[in-house]
C-alpha cells in the first residue's frame, strides 16, 4: 500500500493505494488537481521512495517550482528521488520521430527504461497531451501494466473535457482501479469544489461525492452538514457541545429554569480527516415547519433518543420520517445510557421501527470518546457504506 | 439584467450593450487591430473586472499597454501564458497568474478560476460601485495561438466549458483569432460557441469592421480607430 498523505481519502480507501494499481483524478475544466498529485507526490518522496513524473507540458524547472510554491517545501530535501520527464522529452521525441506509432515506441522505452534505471516505484502522468498526440487507447497502453511494472503505482491527472461519458468507459472498460473525479461546484458565484468517488476495484466502495477544501498546500474534505436531532430533552445540545472542536449552543431558559434549543446549536470539529459541521435542531414540534429547511443538502443524521424516556420515542419516529425522506444515511445514539434504564437495543428498534442497517449505539453524550464513536460510524456511512 | 457596454456605438446606441453570457468573436487578420479591439471591448468600466488570458504578450508588457492607452488595471486580473516559458520560477500573485505555455489548458482554467475566486473574495480593488454578482469580461487575446498548441477539437471543447462557465457567471467572453490562419471548418466550428462576431478587414482608407449576429445592428463595413479613450466608429 501507499498512502496518498490525503487523510480523508485514505480513510475511505482503507489505508491507502495497493501495490501496482492505476488511480486517476479527472478534472473539469477549472478544477486544481495538483493539491491531490503534489500531496501524493510529496508523500511518495518522504517515505524515501523513488517517482518518476511525465509532465509533457512543462519544462522540469517549471514543474518543480510549481511543486514547491504550492507545498511550500522544497522535494529535493525528500528522502525519495524524483526524475521528471518534461516537454523537453516531447519535443525531442516529437522532433525525432515521424509517425504516432514510432513516437508511441520511443516514449515507451523512454519509460521503462527510466522506471528501471531509478527503481521507480511510483509513477505521476499528466495524461492530457499524451492523449492528444496519440489517442486514448495507444495512449493508455503508455501506462505499464501490473506486470510491467511489478507493483509499480500510477497516479495520473487528466484534464476532462468529454465528462461523464468518459469516466463510465474508464469504470466499464476497467482502465483504473481507482478513479477519482473532481468537480467545482460553481453556480453564478463560485461555491465549493467536490470530489466524486467513481470506482474502487480493490473495495466495495459506492460512488460517492464530498466535498474538499484546498489552499496552502493542505487539502481537506469536507462534511458540510450532519444534523443532529431527536426529542426535546434528549441530549443534543450536549452531544454538539462534546463532539465539536468548536460550537456554539442557542440553549435558552424559561421562567422555571428549563432550558430548550431555540433555534439550532452549531458545532465544528475535524476527525478522521474531515472538516465537519454538525447542526442540532431543536426538538419540540413547535418547530418542525422549518426542519426540512435544515435537513437541506445534510448528509446524514443522527437521532439521539433519551434511553431513560420511551415514552418520548414516538416523537423521534416522527422527526426519522423526515430523515428517511431525504435518504439519508441515519445513526442513532441511544442516550444516557449510564444512568439506569430498561431499554435494550432489541426494544429500541422496535420502537423506532429501523432497519437493520441503522446502527444503535448505547452512550452517554457526557463523555466525548462516546460521542465522536457515534460521529464516526456516521463518517463511515457517509463516505463507505452504501445508504 | 446588467448590460455590457462595448464600446461600439453601433451595438450600445441599438442594443444597449450586450447581454450576460454573450460570447463575442473578433474575426482579424494579422498585422490589424484586431487584438487591439478585443482590450478595448475587453477594457472594465466602473464597477466591472476583466480577465486577460495573455497567450501573446508577457504580463508586464501588457500593464505597460494598459498604461499607455489609459486602461485602469486595477480591476484587471491577467494569466500569462508566456512569461513561464523563459522565467519558471515566477511567482503568482492577487491578479497576476502564470501558466507553463498556452498548451497547458488545465493550468489556464485552474488560474481563471482562482482569479474569478479572487473577484468574490474583494481581493481585486474595488472601485466604488458594487455590483453583484461583479460584472466580468473575460478576454482571450489569442485563439490563433491556443490552436497552435492544441488540436480544435480539444480547444473547442475547452472553449464549450468555458463559455457555460461565463455564462453561469453572467460574465462575457471576448475572442480574437486570426481568420487568415485557418480553413473554414475551424472558423465555423468556433463560431457555433459565439454569439456575435466582429469581423475587421484592412483597406486602403484604414481598417474596417462589421459586426454579425446582432439582429438590428448594422452588418455593413464601418471605419474605426482606437484611441486612449477607446474605440471610435467612423460613420
């Protein structure tokens, strides 16, 4: 395996990219691949091993600067070495040989003899220009195969102008074991980029789309909406409050000292190599008309229910209708679960009426290691599991 | 809806300017102005920014440029494709982005849109009156050269993203190519992304233009000049 220095990605991958698979990240037009090549890259270097780029773009200085500008570090300094085939090799390929099928021949000894003579064991392509000068299959045919390159990696970056109906002839003609497309999200302003997960040979992994941040030579995906709800009294606010990093709670007290959420309770935190928000919505059904407004574009919910109440249990089958709705992902956290109660899993699920594939986890939301227990299973379902 | 101003009577006097989304195509031979009229059509009035994609001249030639003919450049982001070529290591900076060649179309779009984020963001000057969403003009001085580089079909379908791009943003897109270089199957290929052409023609007398595909402006051949406060229609 290597790892792509991209937590989240990992995360959902396993730990990382097998030995000897192709992996590609196809851009629309607009999107920054080099957050995710640089960042492998610069992984691929540190734990000191070998790569080799085909970048026939750019001249090699051009390259390694732009390396180092965006990573702000300089590659060099790596314990792994990297060998750049540059424009410089295009046009001295270009120049010397007529005909696509002689110019194909050169840059495929021009490979392997590089992979061989630097024990490369990781290989960058920026596949554009190759598939230019040469079409898609011969071009595809430049890539070694598995046992070409004996466990060698490729990692390669296209500029996607033909959209989906290339991704879905890599996924059904089996070109990559992994691929990855990027996307921005761009309306009249522009809103954020995403990355789609469209096929994984090695795990069954369902296509899925999150969103990422890039800037300053980090990358990180992001959850931009997990809503956390349930009946009143349940524990949300507090299961907010201990899962976030940083939140913010809109708790207010009555006359009598009972307090309530009166509009939402916010949380941020980062896990597992996530940026994640969490909303928790208040619980009472005074304020169920604008629910579906804050359910909006979530991507999953969890339901706290009180374990000492089941007498509330009807209200949270009421507020998982709206959830189910959305198609949603769900988890629930069954709460105070240290204080004394009856209730087992078996009679929650019957209450709730849930499939078998919700998870029902007993916690109490006092203790944070309990909480992002709940948070996790949820990022699983979320990023791994099918809905 | 906002209106674009382009500078030619012809089209602002009939048409009030040009819609959002508008992709204009100046159809020029070399050695004419016709890059010239794309900077002034290309040129931001107040409240506007535009885009350069520089395929021709460096960045800091064309600031020169923009002095010289009196265009503030404040609200002018540029990516510079040519610079790179002799200077690797150069530096990006808030309006000025450097890609390694006009072959490299994703570093051109990756630049457009950092530029369009630094619009958004404020980061460009403003310049007093604040429209939203900001007007954009976005100019490609050299189709000529991008098709050198690059095959049609890939420049066409880079230009088909960019268009529904501006169009999303309700920004314009101005396009100069050089129609002595190219077979007709290019030209009419490229023309199906636009929505009005201007063709320029030398003659004896000076330079002429005629604008296409604007229903109630005038296709005859008009005499212009470009001066340091723009384009002057000759009648």
């Amino acid at each position: 395996m290597i790892r792509t220095g991209i937590p989240g990605i990992d995360e959902m991958l396993g730990s990382g990219i097998p030995k000897g698979s192709k992996v590609v990240f196809s851009l629309e037009p607009g999107v920054d691949g080099r957050p995710f090549m640089y960042r492998i890259l610069r992984t691929v270097l540190s734990s000191g091993k070998n790569a080799l780029v085909i970048a026939p773009g750019a001249t090699k200085t051009a390259f390694c600067s732009d390396v180092s500008q965006l990573m702000e570090t300089d590659q060099r300094r790596e314990p792994g070495r990297v060998t750049v085939l540059d424009s410089a090799v295009r046009d001295g390929i270009n120049s010397r040989s007529r005909g696509a099928k002689t110019r194909l021949k050169e840059w495929q000894k021009v490979i392997r003899e590089t992979i061989q003579e630097n024990a490369i064991e990781v290989l960058f392509v920026y596949f554009d220009l190759l598939y230019e000068d040469f079409g898609l299959e011969p071009a595809l045919r430049l890539l070694p195969s598995g046992e070409e390159g004996r466990g060698l990696v490729t990692i390669v970056e296209h500029l996607n102008l033909e959209g989906d109906s290339l991704v879905s002839r890599f996924v059904s003609e089996g070109s990559f074991d992994l691929i990855i497309s990027l996307h921005s999200a761009i309306s009249t302003i522009p809103f954020f980029n995403f990355l789609t997960l469209e096929y994984v040979s090695w795990s069954q992994i369902p296509r899925r789309s999150i969103p990422y941040s890039a800037g300053g030579g980090t990358l990180r995906l992001y959850i931009p909406k997990i809503i956390v709800t349930g009946p009143p009294s349940s524990g949300k606010t507090t299961f907010v409050l201990n899962a976030s990093d940083s939140g913010l709670s809109s708790d207010r007290g009555d006359a009598d000292g009972f307090r309530t959420t009166v509009t939402m309770d916010l949380g941020w935190l980062h896990l597992r190599g996530f940026d994640i928000h969490i909303f928790g919505t208040p619980g009472q059904p005074r304020f169920d008309p604008i629910l579906p407004q804050i359910f909006r574009n979530a991507m999953g919910v969890i339901m706290v229910i009180d374990v000492t109440r089941p007498d509330t249990l009807p209200r949270a089958r009421e507020l998982l209708t709206l959830a189910y709705a959305a198609k949603m992902p769900v988890v629930i956290a069954a709460n105070k679960a240290d204080l004394p109660h009856r209730m087992n899993e078996r009679q929650v699920r019957e209450s709730l009426k849930l499939k078998e594939d919700i998870p029902v986890y007993f916690i109490s939301s006092l203790r944070r290691s309990d909480v992002h227990s709940v948070l996790e299973s949820m990022i699983d379902h979320i990023t791994r599991l099918s809905s | 809806m906002y209106s674009y101003k382009t500078g030619i009577r012809l089209i602002d006097e009939v048409k009030e300017g040009l819609s959002p989304g508008s992709n204009i195509l100046i159809l020029a031979p070399a050695m004419s102005s016709g890059e010239n009229l794309g900077y002034s059509v290309a040129r931001p009035l107040p409240g506007e920014y535009s885009l350069v994609l520089s395929t021709v001249r460096r960045s800091v030639d064309l600031l020169e440029f923009f002095s010289s003919v009196n265009i503030d450049h404040r609200r002018i982001g540029i990516i510079d494709a040519v610079t790179k070529l002799s200077t690797p290591d150069i530096r990006d900076s808030t309006q000025v982005c450097y890609v390694s060649s006009p072959s490299d179309l994703t570093g051109i779009g990756i630049k457009f849109s950092s530029l369009v984020e630094s619009i958004f963001a404020g980061e460009f000057p403003e310049s007093g009156d604040t429209l939203f969403p900001p007007p954009i003009r976005f100019y490609i001085d050299s189709l000529t050269t991008l098709l050198m580089y690059r095959r049609l079909e890939v420049i066409y379908q880079f230009l088909h993203a960019i268009t529904a791009k501006l169009k999303k943003m309700e920004a314009i897109g101005i396009y100069a190519l050089n129609n002595e270089s190219f077979d007709e199957k290019t030209l009419s290929l490229i023309k199906q992304l636009m929505t009005v052409m201007i063709e320029v023609k030398h003659e004896q007398n000076g330079e002429l233009l005629r604008i296409r595909g604007l229903p109630g402006v005038s296709q005859d051949w008009v005499r212009f000049g470009i001066s340091e406060t723009g384009l002057e229609v000759i009648l």
